[in-house]
C-alpha cells in the first residue's frame, strides 16, 4: 500500500510503464475517495467513469436497523413476503446453484444482456469456499429471487440478485437482504457492501438508497484515455448487442455468454 501521494505517483508510473513494455491495452484504477490532480498528471491518468457505492453499517442491533429501512419499500415488503410465507433456503448445493442460474437468466433477458456462463459461478463456488452463500425465496417450491454473497472479514458484499418479475409483488429481494442481513451480523459482520451502481440507473440506486446506508463515488481512472472514437462505437455496439440479445433464444443466450465472458469477464 503506498503511503502518501508522492509514493502512490510512483507506484502509478511504474505501472503505467508496465503497460507500455507488454503492449497491454490500458490500465485501469479504482478509487473510491478520488484520485489528487498531481497523481493524475503525473501518471497520465484520465478519469474514464464513475459508480455510486453504497454501504451499510450492521452495528446496530437488528430492531435499529430494521426500523431504519423505507417503510413501504423495505419493510413492508419484507413483512408481506412473510406474510406470503416466502422461504429462504440457502447454502451452496448444486441444486442452488441451478435455481439461482435459472432466475439469473430471467433477469439478464429482461436486461437485454446475456448471462454469465453456469462455470463461471462454480468457480466461484469452489474458489470461496464456505464464505459464498447462493440464498433462494421460495414460494410453494418455486423459486422466485435469489442472490449470492461473499463474507470477508467483517463485510458482507452483495455480489449478484436475480429473481422472476412475476412474483416481484411478493418482496422476494428485501426478504433475502433481511436474512443475509441478519445471518451476517451473526457471523460478526460490521458492514453490507450492496456494490456499485450505474450514475443512470435510478432504479437500482433508489433500491439501495432504501436501506438507509451511506453512498459514495467510485471513480475508475484509465491510461491511455478512450479516444472520442471508440466511446461512439462502444455505446453503438452496446445498444446494437441489446437489440440482438432480446430476440434470442434460452439456448442461444447461454451461448452468447460462454463466449463474451472469456473476453471481458
């Protein structure tokens, strides 16, 4: 960890040289309290984009923290799904995973975006071990939304959510964050990570906001900067690929995933 400005410069340098002698495409650096103007000109860093962050502290006891959420949008809902008699099944079973991957695959459909490929998530199953958990709302057997975390240290990070728009009435997400929530502050955990959020996705950012934690900017720094060029042509290929991706099959999507992941991840 560099320690003050002039060492982290360094160290940024260093790095961007590296880039130049493996012909590397870019570098690219996340911060989430900002970067100073003198590191940024002094390892030629442009900032490329920028996410909110949100997270929440678990101190609290559960009481405190439950009535602190929205009223209508957090416990209400977590009561209604309750009330619906939703049940959480969680672990890591293959079985899991298969439930998860099938509402997963719902989600990115209606997101015009194909899927992460099922081996993706098994090697984060084998990789994690016992500090990833894939958590499903049940309803009658059937599943309706789920989500999958990872438990490090003293925080919980909200990794992936997907679930069945059909039962979205039901509160299926806040049920499953009320029980991560609550299993984590079991396992001594002092803070949710919910993840970055897009700067244009109200929707989900209000989601978040919901929970009544702390948001912050996460900045990504990038050298070389994109050209003006190949901004245009990306925003261009991402609306072209929605397009196509809305109008493919089950299998196809699967397939499309399988492939772009091993590019970008």
């Amino acid at each position: 960890m560099a320690e003050g400005p002039v060492e982290l410069a360094e160290l940024l340098t260093g790095l961007r040289n590296i880039v130049a002698e493996k012909n590397w495409k870019y570098l690219e650096v996340r911060s989430g309290g900002g970067l100073s103007p003198e590191v940024l000109s002094g390892a030629e860093l442009v900032e490329n984009t920028s996410f909110w962050l949100h997270v929440l502290d678990l101190r609290a006891n559960e009481d405190t923290l439950f009535r602190s959420f929205h009223k209508s949008c957090v416990q209400r809902k977590v009561q209604k799904a309750e009330k619906e008699g939703l049940i959480c099944e969680e672990g890591r079973s293959e079985q899991l995973l298969k439930m998860f991957y099938g509402l997963l695959l719902l989600t990115r459909r209606r997101h015009q975006l194909p899927p992460q490929p099922l081996a993706w998530f098994r090697n984060l199953l084998d990789c994690f071990g016992d500090a990833l958990t894939i958590r499903i709302a049940l309803k009658d057997g059937h599943a309706v939304a789920s989500m999958l975390t990872i438990l490090h240290n003293k925080t919980l990070t909200y990794k992936y959510g997907c679930s069945d728009s059909n039962f979205h009435n039901l509160g299926g997400m806040p049920f499953l964050f009320w029980h991560a929530i609550r299993d984590a502050k079991r396992k001594g955990a002092e803070q949710l990570d919910f993840g970055r959020s897009e700067m244009d996705n109200p929707g989900l950012i209000a989601f978040k906001d919901h929970w009544n934690g702390s948001r912050s900017v996460l900045k990504y720094y990038r050298y070389p900067a994109r050209l003006p060029s190949e901004q245009g042509r990306s925003r261009w290929q991402v609306e072209a690929g929605r397009a196509a991706f809305s109008m493919l099959p089950d299998f196809c999507l699967v397939a499309a995933g399988r492939l772009l992941y091993k590019h970008f991840g």
